[in-house]
C-alpha cells in the first residue's frame, strides 16, 4: 500500500537508463541526475545506506549480510536509480554511525570494514543522540539516494527498492509507515499516540512520521539540520522546507537482540520538542510573530497598572499603598521584552548557527 502527499509539485528526473561510461553527478538541487560533461564531477554512487547505532553488536553482521544481498542483486528493480531491469546492481557504501556503543559494536565493525571498503564507519565521541548520528551520515553520504534505517533487524532491507520507486515517481523524502508493528503494547500506543499529536500539528498527514526507514534524495538528507531529538520530525521539517514528502507501507520485523528504548518517556519529551519544531518550521522567517502576541499582551497589562500607579502618584502625591501592583506592572513589562529577545535569539541561534560534523567523530573507517 502506497499512500503519498505532496507539498510541492517536483519533476522526476532518475528513471532514464545510464550510460556506463558516462560520469554521473549530483544536480545541484539533490535530483538523480547524470552528467558526462562537465569535467569537473567525479563518479558517484547510486546509494548509499546510513545506519545509526548503539550497542546493536548482535545484529550488525546479520544487517550487513542482508544488505549487501538486496543491494547487490541485479534481479531486483533498481530501476529507478537510472538502471535498466535485471542488467546490474547499483553502486553503494554502507555508513555506520556507532553512537557512544558500550558493547564492543565498534570493534566488530572495524573488523567488517577491514574487508569491505563499502563498508564505512564513524565512532561519535560519547553517546550524543540518534540526530546526531543520522546528522554525520548524511554529511558522508556520497550516493544519488540515501536511505536511513535502524540497526535492530526490525527494519526489512527488501523494502528498499520499492521505497526508491516512490522517490522515482516525483517525491524528495519517502517515509516508511510500519502499519503492522512488532512491539510492546505500550510502544505501540505511545508512538500512536505522538503521531496523532504530530499529524494534527503540523498537518504532515503520514501515519508514522518517528520511522527511522526512510528515503532521500542526497540533496534533501543534506538539506535538513537536526540536532537534539529533532530526528522524530524529519518529514515536518523537509515539508516545511517545500519538500515533497510521501508515505509507503512497509515491513516490520519482530526484535531479535536487545530491547526498545522507545516508551513514554521519550515520547513525552518528543511532544516537548514539538513546540521547537513548530517554531523552526512556521515562525523561522518571521520570529516575531510567535512571541508578539503574549508579549505585546504582557506588556499593555503592565504599561496600563504603571500609567494607573502614575495616575495615583500625580492625583494623591501617592501610590496609596499599591506597591504590589507597582511590582507587577513592571514585571509584566519586563517579561514581555523578553519574549522578544531571549527566547528568540535562543532559539534562533540554534537553529542557524554552523556547525561541524565531523568535529565530533572520534574514529573512522575506510
């Protein structure tokens, strides 16, 4: 089942056969493209795979065995990366962020690369979060696709070229929608739940917007800044940006190692981050329009209780023993202003200040 919604027209430009001795590039904007003149383009790969991890030291060799069997069989329909049924496999690396593992996951997969230089890895400095993790895969993503999926088995690999064929047909971003989930009851019910919120929100109608399965034009990956627990609102965010974003039904396996660190807990915290997001994506441009209204508001309150303190001090010669009315209205003035300035500059500086990813990579691989 396919289920898609578009916020901004865009043209299919990755269906056409590629020539093989032609140099292929990456189009400005993000699009698959190919492009045998211009001297100054080196060759690129068709996909490239970003896997966030922590302490998944079980299941990394099984997921790299399952994908390198999806990515390097000619049969399936690649097809949409420009190559024609059944000729080839397409080009592809598989970027492993371990984030902050405990479990001996890194040394596993330094192992693993030691033999495959498709196989790269980056090793973050201590735990700092799954955006942080995507964040670095996607700087170090050289495919025309990039596709995101989570390192616990439960997301299925095979779904990878028809979530690509959806991306062919007009969409930037392409999110998996696990309809039939493999987890806890009370997992099932929060992320149900966060969705619910979210939809309603920020009018992004997709079913499971949290997904960690995803697809990507390269340009869109790069394009989008997360930081924090921002990863949850990925296809807001693109949407907002005029992106195209679609949905597609996909397959969830059951857990095989470890346990869920999704909950309530984390689901609270990501309805907190929803009001960031909401400010990120509606008031970015115009900042002032989110603060204006309660500040503006506090600030007549106060300027009305200081002129009526004025009046009592000019008719009387005193404030009559309002004192805590004097102390009000200038508090209500100065909690006004700072609508206009902390909580805007803050959240402003965040969102915009330049950062480097690789700042904060402790180790790599190939």
């Amino acid at each position: 089942m396919i289920r898609a919604l578009a916020f901004e027209a865009t043209e299919p430009s990755m269906g056409e056969p590629r020539p093989k001795d032609k140099i292929r590039s990456i189009a400005p904007a993000g699009y698959f493209a190919h492009d045998a003149d211009d001297p100054t383009t080196s060759a690129a790969l068709d996909i490239s795979l970003v896997i966030p991890l922590r302490n998944e030291s079980a299941s990394l060799q099984l997921l790299i065995d399952e994908c390198r069997a999806v990515l390097e069989d000619p049969r399936r329909d690649w097809t949409a990366l420009g190559i024609p049924a059944g000729t080839e496999a397409p080009r592809y690396e598989i970027i492993l962020v371990d984030d902050g593992s405990t479990d001996g996951s890194f040394s596993l997969l330094r192992e693993i690369a030691a033999h495959d230089p498709a196989i790269r890895v980056f090793r973050l400095r201590r735990n700092l979060g799954k955006a942080t993790a995507l964040s670095v895969g996607f700087a170090q993503a050289s495919g025309e696709a990039v596709v995101s999926l989570d390192a616990d088995l439960q997301d299925d690999p095979h779904e990878i070229p028809r979530m690509l064929a959806l991306l062919d047909s007009g969409y930037d971003l392409v999110s998996g929608w696990k309809r039939k989930r493999h987890d806890s009851l009370a997992r099932v019910v929060a992320s149900r739940v966060f969705n619910f919120v979210v939809r309603r929100s920020s009018g992004v109608e997709l079913h499971d917007l949290n997904s960690g399965f995803k697809a990507y034009r390269r340009g869109v990956a790069q394009d989008i800044r997360i930081y924090g627990e921002l990863h949850r609102f990925i296809p807001v965010i693109a949407a907002w940006k005029g992106y195209a974003v679609g949905e597609i039904e996909v397959a969830h396996r059951p857990r095989r190692f470890g346990r869920s660190r999704y909950g309530w807990g984390r689901a609270f915290r990501g309805m907190m981050d929803l009001v960031t997001v909401m400010f990120l994506t509606r008031f970015d441009a115009r900042p002032a329009h989110f603060f204006s209204l309660p500040g503006a508001f506090l600030m007549s309150v106060g300027l009305v209780v200081l002129g009526y303190i004025a009046y009592l001090r000019f008719t009387y010669g005193e404030i009559l023993g309002r004192h805590p009315l004097l102390a009000f209205g200038v508090l209500a003035v100065l909690a006004g202003l700072q609508l206009f300035t902390s909580g805007l500059l803050g959240e402003m500086l965040a969102a915009h200040s330049e950062r480097d990813e690789t700042s904060i990579v402790r180790e790599r691989v190939n």
